[in-house]
C-alpha cells in the first residue's frame, strides 16, 4: 500500500512531530515518513499500530478527550524541547452511518462530532500554545473531497470533514501573526483500512476507483507526500488553504459519475 516518495526529498532532522490515528492507514504512512526524513515522531491512537519503526513512538490516547490530549502533549513538549509539526489525522466513519441523516444512531452522529471535529480542536488547542512559545509550527489538518463536495449517504461523515477544512483556515488566520501555518489536505479515496471496511456502501472497488479520472485508488504514501511538502519549508508561502490530493476526482464536478443507486433511492 505504501508507494515510496520518490525522489522527493525532505530533511525533518531535529523536528518533533505529533501525528494522530498512526494505528491506520495514512497516519502510519506520514509518520513513517517523518521518522525516516528524521523526525522524532510521537503517534496518538486509540489502539497501538500493527508494525514498528525507528523513530516513531506510540501513545494510548483517545483525542476526543481534552484533558488527555492536554496532559500528553504538555509531557511531549517538555521532554522534547518543543512541538514542529501536528498532523490532525484520526476520524472514524463507520459503516453503519452510511445512512440518510433521519436513520442514523443519534449516538453514531455524536461520536463522529467528538472525534473527527472535537478531537481536531483538541489538538490544536494543547499544540498552539507551545508552537506560539516557539514562533513557529505547521499544523496539517486531513479533510477530505468530501470537504468540498458529497455523496449520497454520508450526512454525518462530510460535514464533519468540511469543518476540518474550516477548522485549518480559522486557525490559519488568527495564528499567523505567530509564524504558525495551517493548511488541510483532502485525499480522494485512498485504499486503507477505512475505506475497505465501506467499500459495499460505495459501490465496490472498481466503481470507487474508476470515479477517479486516475481510474484507481490513491496510496497512503501519496497522501504522506503532499503531508511533508506542505510541512517543509518549500511551502513556507502556503497557509489558510487546502490541497486536494485526489487522483482528480473534484475535476469531474457536475458531471460525477453516480455510482449505483443503493435500492432505497428506485422508486
Ligand atoms: N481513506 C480515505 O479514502 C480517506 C479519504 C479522505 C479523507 N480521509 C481522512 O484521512 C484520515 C485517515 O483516514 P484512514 O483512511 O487512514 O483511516 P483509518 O480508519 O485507517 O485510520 C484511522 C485511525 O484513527 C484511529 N482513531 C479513531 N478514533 C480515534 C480516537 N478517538 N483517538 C485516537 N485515534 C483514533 C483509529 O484507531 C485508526 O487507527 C481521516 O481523517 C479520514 O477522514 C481518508
């Protein structure tokens, strides 16, 4: 699944680096990313990741709960000397809220405002203050195509995706003056555990592919790439805005290919 960032290099030597959800599968990817450019890398999950790899350490934290966060990153930062970069990266989206808004579990829709746009907040709130003691940090916030556009029957998924976006610009605009930058990344379906697990509910692979121009699914490490570009200093003019990592998938617009209709929508 990983494809290797080629001959991009990035030098992350010396940079501490918090990436959340590193148990799945962009989260892995961009935090093996960093740790091989260098970086020390501190990877929050609910559960611990599968694999090993040098320079990447593994904390049992739930995001969605402000204290842990608070209390994690304050010991990372003191033991570390400072936080370079936060990647915004856990969120759920689970099967059973492929559903229309209506006949979603209100406690579906809850937990997935708790962690995909709490646990964001989270974050950056116990991040920010040792990024404006520095006068310097990047944040990069995973959004989604979703942020900009949608689908049938992921009412409580987009919206929460769309508020990533937001969430980077907000935070963009009122840190600058630090020398923080924010920016959000939105991948088009990129094959992980995520999207595996939903694929029925998206019309099989070869539909959810085939609606990318690129005709495939993208790679954790496409997405780890755009990640460590807008994190290095080659982007030190990007800030308040999103890059779209999506095999070209919002190039389509209006005229996107529907998959299927699932039953419910045949009159
Ligand atoms: N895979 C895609 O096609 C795709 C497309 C667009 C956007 N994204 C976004 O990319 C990010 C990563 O997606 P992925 O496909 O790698 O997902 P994934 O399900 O493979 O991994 C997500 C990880 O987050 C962890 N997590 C869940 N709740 C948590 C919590 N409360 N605290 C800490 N960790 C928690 C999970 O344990 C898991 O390891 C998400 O923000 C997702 O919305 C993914």
């Amino acid at each position: 699944m990983q494809r290797p960032l080629g001959q991009v290099q990035f030098d992350n030597q010396g940079r501490v680096v918090v990436v959340t959800g590193i148990a799945g599968g962009i989260g892995w990817a961009i935090a093996v990313a960093f740790a091989q450019s260098g970086a020390q890398v501190h990877g929050f999950d609910v559960q611990a990741p599968s694999d090993s790899a040098d320079g990447v350490h593994f904390h049992q934290v739930d995001v969605s709960q402000c204290d842990d966060v608070s209390a994690r990153i304050q010991q990372i930062a003191a033991q570390a000397g400072g936080i370079d970069v936060l990647v915004n990266n856990a969120a759920i989206q689970p099967v059973a809220s492929f559903k229309p808004l209506h006949e979603i579990e209100p406690s579906l829709l809850e937990q997935m405002l708790r962690v995909n746009v709490g646990g964001y907040n989270w974050m950056a709130r116990a991040v920010l203050p040792v990024m404006v003691q520095q006068q310097s940090g990047v944040i990069v916030n995973l959004a989604s195509a979703h942020a900009w556009r949608s689908s049938r029957d992921v009412p409580g998924y987009g919206p929460t995706k769309a508020a990533n976006r937001m969430q980077a610009v907000q935070w963009a605009l009122d840190y600058a003056r630090h020398g923080i930058r924010v920016v959000s990344v939105s991948p088009g379906a990129i094959d992980t555990p995520l999207v595996r697990a939903s694929l029925e509910q998206q019309g099989g692979e070869g539909a959810l592919a085939n609606r990318h121009p690129l005709g495939r699914l993208g790679t954790p490490g496409e997405i780890a790439a755009a990640v460590l570009w807008l994190a290095s200093p080659a982007a030190s003019f990007v800030t308040a805005t999103d890059v779209e990592v999506d095999g070209g998938l919002g190039g389509y617009g209006s005229f996107a290919d529907p998959y299927p209709l699932p039953d419910r929508y045949r009159s």
